[in-house]
C-alpha cells in the first residue's frame, strides 16, 4: 500500500518537531518520493543520524509502505 506524501511530512514533522519538510513524489506513483528535511535538531550531528532520525519519524514504514524514500537533511541556514 502506497503512502500519501502528506502523511509522510506529518510523520516527519511529529518525530522531529520544529523541523521544515519538502516531500516531492518522484514517480507520480505514491510509492518513490524524495524528502528534503531541515532541522535544527540536527545540528552537530553526523548526516548518517540526521538520516536515522528521519527513518525512526517513519515508524518502521520504510521499505513497506514507503518503498523508496530519497533523502536530504540539512541545518537551517541563518
């Protein structure tokens, strides 16, 4: 079952709050998005984390409900 992209910033959102996110459905198929997610709870924090705390946002929805998610993670800029 696909996921709708909103529901996917939604997530996002409520696992990192405060956090901007752009999702961008690659495919048109509901099933291959790409997620551009600014934080400033990622500051000083290696990008390989920043990813890990977007993936536990999803609640295990990776790989089965999301079938390939391209992501991007970034600090905001001042």
């Amino acid at each position: 079952m696909a996921m709708d992209a909103s529901e996917i910033e939604r997530m996002i959102m409520e696992g990192i709050p405060g956090a901007q996110v752009k999702i961008t459905d690659l495919r048109g198929d509901g099933d291959h998005y790409a997620a551009l997610v600014e934080s400033s709870a990622f500051e000083g924090i290696p990008r390989v984390k920043q990813h890990q705390m977007v993936y536990e946002a999803l609640k295990g929805k990776m790989g089965d409900d999301l079938h390939a998610l391209a992501l991007q993670t970034a600090v905001p800029k001042v």
